[in-house]
C-alpha cells in the first residue's frame, strides 16, 4: 500500500529541484557587482510599490470618475429627451440642437423612427462601454445602441424614442478620464528621480568599498599602497582603519625580520670568514680541502636560508621589462653551461619586484637545467596577466608529488626541490615569490616530455 508520504515525496523533490535551478539561472543572470546589485535592491521594492498603489488606488480613483462623468452625460441626455417629448420643438429640431451643443457641450440629431443598427461585440475591458450601458438602463430606460470602439474622439448613442431615433455625438473627455499618460508620465517621472538618486548616493557609498579593494590588492601583490583617510559608512571605516592597522604590522614585522637577518647574516659570515683564514693558515693537506669545501657548503646553505627567510621583502614593485629579464636569465644559464630557449610574445613591461621575480624565475630554470637537457621559456602578457612556461625534457614529477615538492626541505627521489645549496628550498623561494606578486607557480606535464612550471602574475 502507498502511504501519503511516499505519494508526496517526489512532487517536493521536484519542487526543490525546480526552484534549485530557478535560483541559479537567476543568480547567473543577476549582475556581479555591489554597486548594480545596491542598485537593485533599492529600486526594485519601491518600483513594485509604486506599481501595486496606481493600480490598485489610483485606477480605483479614475474609475469612479469615468462612473460620474459617465452618469452626467446620461442625465444631459435624457433631459434632452423629456424636452423633446414634453414640449412642442420646430419642425427641424433647430432650438434643441443649439442649447444642446451650446449649453451640453453635446451634438444631437433627431432622426425620423426606423431600426437602430446591429450591436457589435462588446469590448471586454471597456469600463466606457460597461458605464453607458447601465446609466442609460437606469436613467432613461430605452432602446439604445452605442459605439465607444471607434478611433475617434468622439462616443456615438443612439436612442430609440416615441416617434424619433435620437443620436448623440460627446466628445471622449467628457465620459472617461484617461490615465495611461498620466500613470506613465509619473512612473517614468519618478523612476528617473529615484535612480538619479541613488545612484549619486551609490556611488558616494561604493567608493570608499572600492579604494580599499583596491589597497588591499596593491599590498597582496606587494606594491606600495598610499594612505588614505578611512571614509564612507561606519562598517567601512572600520575596515579600512582595520586594514591600516594590520598594514603597520606586517611592515613592522618585515622590518623587524630583515634586521635581525641582516645581524644574523653579519655574524654568521664573520665566524665563516675567521675559518677560512685559519684554514688558509694552515698546511695545504688533504684534510684541509674537505675542510674548505664543508665552509663553501656551509655558506651556500646560509645563502639560501636567508634568501627563503628575506624573500623580497624591502624591494618596491616598479615596471619592469620583462622579456629583457628573461634573456638575462638565460645568458646566466649559458655561462653556468646550460642552454635556455627564450620566446616572449605581448607588452614586456609588467609591474613586478625585478630582483625578487628574477630570483623566482632563475631557480625554476636553473632546477630545468639541472634535470634536463633541453630547457625552454616561453613568456605571454595579455588580458592583464603575465605567463611564463618553464619546460624541460627531465624525468618529471609524479603528479602526487607536485604539491609536495614545493614544500621547504622536501627531497623527493629525484631531488627535483634541491637548490645548489643542498637546502631543498629552490622551489619554495619560487612559489613563495610568486605568490607575493599575488600569483602561484603550478606543476604539470612539459611537452617536450618533462616537466612544466607554469608561473602566472596578475598584471
């Protein structure tokens, strides 16, 4: 037996499924910013509003004025009618039409008796129709025919009496009032008030939304970020006081890195530099040569300690031609006895920390280099972001690992993180310079059969 809940349970599932998919072609087809969504938002309830209230009070309000204007028509006509039939009128009517068109405002015409035409449909919406019909049913009580279809101004009836027809010529304006201009001309009015503004008070709020989304961009891709006065809503000052306040803390804690660096850098070479004079002091043996070359190693790793903990902190972002980088790095790696093709298409001139995004490029071919023998860098500036393919015929990496690998002191089986001074932190320096600039380094398959570093820079 199927139960009640089994029965309803599909047609709710349906329901939700249709009202999932409206809401996502709704959300697809909104707008994506604040300020045409602020826009909206604000606009949208008072349009509705509006809308609800002319048509429900304002059309309440010209139909009982259609009604009444209607109703005074009909009693004009029918005095006409009781004049026509109570007292004696001249042979051509000539007295009665006069104070008609004078007086009423109405063009008569008193026809010999005879049929009155056919009634054609009646229009569903005409409230003027619907009007007519029931005052003259109420007021004069004779067979009428009228036509208030026709395309011009005027509202014809006709009127069945004793020994005449009676026909009746008012203009339009006397028996309806027309609101479609007005309803329109104050919807239109009102709706370019309203959006003029909030679209002036919109944008007086966006702004300040704007600058600080803007700040905070600059300072995640390491450019210098000017200061500028907290401003707009009570919410936004807050956040940009906010923003000020952790500014000040990452420069104070950069500054406080790099000095300390910089002593342990100092000390660090001192002690280094006492060994080698001493082991310059000492007998050329065997065991001094191991001795010189366990110092050479020690002050690579420290090298490449400090470049990782320093990164490129202190550097100003400046527009730097890039393509003219690139050969640089390329010449370096030919003198080190390695070969670097070098391709560069788009505008050279990228906004980048050079010595800082030299360094990130310079260990990604180097590693290239040390694992393979045909290397390739392939560089493309367009649609505001900066590309740069870094391609090798080496063993690769497998892919559960090119994540690893960027990990610092990670040594894989084919050391493919392992910088020149045995640290592991080539590829780490790489990524964590590239994302400084605000964007990453990813790994995948090289077409020439390796592996490829895919460096990608908003510009």
């Amino acid at each position: 037996m199927t139960t009640a809940v089994e029965t309803g349970a599909p047609p709710r599932r349906g329901v939700r499924a249709a009202y999932r998919r409206f809401a996502r072609r709704l959300g697809s087809a909104m707008p994506k910013g604040l300020y045409a969504r602020s826009l909206i938002i604000i606009i949208t309830p008072v349009v509705v509003i509006q809308t609800v209230v002319a048509f429900v009070f304002m059309e309440q309000h010209w139909q009982t004025v259609t009604e009444r204007l209607t109703a005074a028509v009909v009693a004009d006509i029918a005095a006409i009618i009781d004049v026509l039939e109570t007292y004696p009128q001249d042979a051509d009517f000539d007295e009665i039409t006069r104070i008609a068109r004078k007086r009423l405002n109405l063009r008569i015409a008193v026809r010999p008796p005879g049929p009155l035409p056919v009634a054609g449909p009646k229009p569903f919406f005409s409230q003027l129709d619907r009007n007519f019909s029931k005052e003259i049913t109420k007021q004069i009580g004779r067979p009428f025919w009228i036509d208030t279809v026709g395309r011009s101004n005027l509202v014809e009836i006709r009127i069945q009496l004793n020994d005449n027809v009676l026909r009746v010529f008012a203009r339009r304006s006397q028996t309806y009032a027309s609101n479609s201009f007005t309803f329109l001309s104050l919807m239109v009015g009102i709706s370019v008030i309203l959006l003029t503004i909030a679209i002036i008070f919109l944008r007086n709020q966006i702004r300040p939304i704007l600058r600080l989304a803007a700040a905070v961009d600059d300072f995640g891709k390491g450019r210098t970020v000017p200061d500028f006065a907290p401003r707009g809503a009570r919410e936004v000052r807050r956040a940009t006081s906010a923003f000020h306040e952790m500014r000040e803390r990452v420069d104070r804690q950069i500054e406080q890195r790099t000095a300390m660096l910089a002593g342990v850098s100092h000390d660090l070479r001192t002690i280094l530099t006492r060994f080698r004079l001493q082991l310059a002091l000492i007998e050329d043996r065997a065991e001094v040569g191991a001795l010189v070359k366990d110092v050479d190693d020690m002050n690579r790793m420290l090298e490449g300690y400090l470049a990782f903990a320093r990164g490129d902190a202190g550097e100003e972002a400046i527009p730097t031609d890039v393509d003219m980088l690139l050969r640089e790095i390329g010449n370096e790696t030919r003198v080190s006895g390695h070969e670097a093709k070098i391709a560069f298409s788009g505008d050279p001139i990228v906004k980048v920390r050079p010595q800082g995004f030299k360094r990130c490029l310079t260990n990604l071919v180097r590693n290239a280099a040390r694992h393979g023998d045909r290397v390739t860098v392939t560089a493309t500036h367009e649609d505001g972001q900066l590309v740069v393919y870094v391609d090798d015929d080496g063993p690769g990496v497998p892919p559960d690992e090119r994540d690893t690998v960027f990990k610092p002191f990670y040594r894989g089986d084919i050391a493919r993180n392992i910088d020149e001074s045995g640290t592991g932190l080539g590829l780490a320096i790489a990524r964590d310079l590239a994302r400084s600039h605000g964007g990453d380094i990813t790994l995948d398959l090289s077409p020439l059969g390796g592996l490829r570093a895919t460096v990608v820079i908003p510009a």
